[in-house]
C-alpha cells in the first residue's frame, strides 16, 4: 500500500522536480517513516555552509578555504557565506567573485567552518561546527567553549581527530607549521649569535612572515647557505647539528627550508663524532624517529604497538645519548599523557652547563666560545608541558623567542636584545598564519573530498541516526553532538575531572 501511496505522490505532486522524484522513489524506506511521523529525514544535504572570521588574534589570516575551493563548492550548488574579515590574507572580494555572499549572519548555515577555536558568543545553537577546538587533552583555556558546546547541542568535526585508518591525520597544516618554524628559527639563531659575539650568515634571514611567499623565503635561506658554502661560518661556533624529531608532515616542512643550507644527513649515533671532526662550511643534521630513544623499561626494545597502547612502560634515552651533542633541536613529534618526555627540567640543566660547551673549537680574544652546543630549540608542536618539560607556554609571532634559562627555570621574552643565560626557544602556536595564503590552499585540498559528508550533517538530528552517513574519517572527529560528548570523547570529562582535583589539591 505504501508503494503504491509512494508512486502517486510522486506523480500527481506539481511542484516535484524529476529530481525529487528520483529520490524519493530510490529512499522509499525513509520517506515512509516521514510519511508515519516516525523522524525527519536525517539523510538530507545541508545546501548553505559558511566560513566564518577568525578573530584569535591580530596575526591569523588563515581560512579552511580558499576562493579557488568555494567556487567549486559553489558550482556544485551549494551556497556559501563568508563572514567579511579584512585580515583574512584572501580578500572578501576574490570570495565574492567566486560566489560566496559576505554577509555577518551566519544562522542560515548549517554547516560553520574556521580554523581556530570559537568565541562562545559566536557559537549558534544547533549547528554544526568544524574547526580545530583544542579540547581532547581537557585543555582548561577551552573548556567554557566545550561546556556552552554542549548547553546548545552544537554538533563538533574537530580537524585534529580527522584521521585515516592508520591513525595518521588526514586533514592538517603539517608542512605550512614546520616550514615557517624552521625559517624563523634560522633567523632567531643569527641574532642568538650575533648577542654572544658572532656574525653568521643566519643574519639575512627573516621571519616568515616577512616574505611575500614561501620561495622568496627559500631563496633568502639559498642565499644564507651560499655563504656558509663559501666557508664564512665563525670556527669558533663549532659544526651545526640540527636534530628533527618525528617524520611526520612538521619534519618534514621543516626539512624541506634546512634542505636549501648546505648539508649532510648523518645517523643519529654519528652525532658525537660529528661535533668533534665536522665541517663548518655545511650543516649536518639527523632524523631521530621513536625506535632511536625510546625503550621499554624492562627489556629495553622498543615496540611502536606496545608504546601506543602503553607508553607509560617506556623511558626515553635522547637527553643522555643525543642531547649533549645537538646545536638546534626541531621538535614535530605528538606527545601522548603518560608518555616519556624529550626532555625534563633537570636535563636541561645538565645541557646548559658550562662543561657542554663545545671542545675541539679555536677560541681567543674576539672568538668566544659558546657557552654550550644547544644553541636553539624550535618546539613546532607547541604542546606547553608536554615532550618538552621547560615549555611551559607557547611564544607568539609577535614576541616569537625567549630564553629559557634552566638553572633559575626562567622565561625571559626577547624582542630586541638577545643577549643573557639560557637556550633560544622558539615555539609559535600558530605558525602557518605566517605564510597564510599557502597554508590556506594546502589545508583546503585536504578538507575538500571530506566537505561533502559534512554537508550531509544536521545537528538537530540525532547523531546515532546519521553516523552511516559518514566515512569513519569524519565520524571519530565528532567530538560533541545533541548536548553531549560520543562515545569516544567521553574520557574528556574523566580527564578534566582528574585535573580539577590535582588543582585542590595544589
């Protein structure tokens, strides 16, 4: 009766398009329990999306799309509207040209997409929201944002969580946070040098954001690496070692900058000799991956299923076998709670001493030797407290460097001078806002195969009745949905609760 009933509706109803014809008739399941009152349909796309302003500060001018992206977006039908945004590095008029409606109202949209986290007077009930939220480690500075989250049955894609099945991140800045951090490190270390009595090539280095474009930057590192080449690095600094943690997308940014000095890729037990018999007119560098330091407590191998199921069993031997012979630390690695640290307080105290100064170096009145080898560390991870133990806050670009003096545990912010006690630090939270235009191009190729499934998300349906409707890359990025956390983010509440009690009891 109902087939019957379904066919008649779809022929004798005027205002029906072929289209809507079609569909009815292939989801004949669904519209009969419209036809029962039994749920709305859950299977519906959502045809108006928006990008909203990032108002996180003055420096970030990224967007999750670009206007190249929108206007395919738009040809498929949907509508888009872009919040207007004078800072955003695309300009609201190539959005418009592309099809986009500037417009301040965002209600229309059921699907709200930006990059960083959102002002809890911008979050609009029943929604759905896709952006990078800096929740899953109960992060205290954006639980207000999770809680009002839930009190309005947002519906919550976190970018982070978008991962493939082998737990690899599928939608990320990757390569455009490793290659301004390790251009603005290059820079931090000619004036580092410069304060303790050297002039280096690294002086004509600039921050990242000084370049129109990443090749004009690559061209200044060009440049750098040409006069180290040409034997213009002092003697007395020693060989530069430069040590990339991880081999993810980060390392691998930051790479593809070191990549353009002139260099030489040594094994990580090479390290020692290196610093003792190497060339000042290149740098050597190495790639340090988990199996190099990291060790069961008990058996001393290292496992990568064990210690991604239980790191807690492992301890890590980089501050005692690599540390003392590394001049710039680049750190890209994921830190998981439990996990062994790069490096502790104490270690860095030990690094810092004047007994790892390095040897084997010319010195004299006019050539200083350096107070000791670890000159700089570039934490592009920006995880305050996490591998890094000293690093208890990020930098920023506008104060981009502290020193970090070890012995006092203090952090001293560097704007123009850069002379004192302690290790360069740089560790940006937000580094690819630095090259915006290229970072929001990358990120966007990634985001697009997976918009079209977000599309499909209505946040005033309940989650359970459209979780088929997604790929499981989007669905285990669902943080929130319906007033409250899934299933697997309910730890979140666990782990805030476990770190309320550790501040009472502080």
């Amino acid at each position: 009766m109902w087939t019957v009933r379904l066919e008649q509706l779809a022929r004798g109803t005027t205002f029906l398009t072929q289209h809507h014809h079609n569909t009815w008739l292939q989801h004949g399941s669904s519209t009969l329990r419209l036809l029962c009152g039994v749920s709305r349909n859950s299977s519906r796309d959502c045809s108006v999306m928006a990008i909203r302003r990032e108002d996180g500060g003055q420096w970030e001018r990224r967007a999750p799309l670009s206007p190249a992206h929108v206007k395919k977006i738009v040809r498929k039908g949907v509508k888009v509207l872009v919040q207007p945004s004078n800072r955003r590095a695309y300009p609201m008029q190539e959005y418009e040209k592309a099809g986009a409606v500037i417009t301040e109202d965002l209600s229309e949209a059921c699907l709200i997409m930006g990059v960083k986290q959102v002002p809890i007077s911008g979050l609009l009930p029943e929604k759905t929201y896709a952006f990078f939220s800096h929740t899953i480690k109960a992060q205290e500075a954006n639980m207000a944002m999770l809680d009002t989250i839930l009190d309005r049955k947002i519906r919550l894609i976190d970018f982070e969580k978008m991962t493939d099945e082998r737990g690899k991140r599928v939608v990320k800045f990757g390569r455009f946070s490793g290659a301004p951090g390790m251009i603005n490190i290059l820079h931090g270390m000619g004036l580092r040098f410069l304060a303790l009595g050297h002039h280096t090539p690294f002086m004509h280095i600039a921050q990242s954001h000084n370049y129109r474009n990443s090749e004009m930057a690559r061209q200044a590192v060009r440049d750098c690496g040409y006069e180290i080449a040409l034997g213009l690095m002092p003697q007395s600094i020693g060989p530069l070692t430069f040590v990339f943690t991880g081999s993810g997308n980060v390392s691998q940014g930051a790479q593809e900058i070191f990549n353009e000095l002139p260099h030489e890729y040594i094994h990580p037990e090479d390290l020692k000799e290196v610093c003792e018999t190497g060339d000042t007119s290149r740098c050597y560098a190495t790639v340090l991956s988990r199996k190099h330091h990291l060790k069961n407590k008990d058996t001393g191998v290292f496992s990568a299923e064990e210690y991604d199921t239980h790191p807690e069993r492992y301890i890590s031997t980089f501050a005692q076998e690599y540390a003392p012979y590394v001049s710039c630390l680049v750190n890209g690695i994921y830190w998981p709670p439990n996990a062994p640290r790069l490096l502790t307080f104490s270690d860095l105290q030990h690094l810092l001493s004047p007994d790892m100064a390095p040897k084997h170096v010319p010195e004299g009145p006019g050539m200083p030797r350096l107070p000791h080898r670890l000159v700089a560390v570039c934490d592009i991870s920006a995880d305050p407290g996490g591998s890094l133990e000293f690093m208890t806050e990020c930098t920023s670009i506008d104060v981009p460097f502290i020193l970090y003096d070890a012995e006092h545990h203090i952090l001293r912010p560097r704007t123009s001078s850069f002379a004192g006690d302690g290790v360069l630090v740089c560790s940006i939270d937000n580094f690819p806002a630095q090259l915006p235009r290229e970072a929001t191009d990358y990120f966007g190729n990634l985001l697009i195969p997976y918009l079209w499934q977000m599309l499909k998300s209505r946040a005033d349906v309940p989650f359970e009745e459209q979780e088929k409707l997604f790929s499981p890359t989007v669905r285990g990025a669902v943080i929130a949905s319906n007033g409250r956390l899934t299933p697997r983010f309910e730890y979140i509440s666990d782990l805030r609760a476990q770190k309320q009690k550790k501040q009472a009891k502080a």
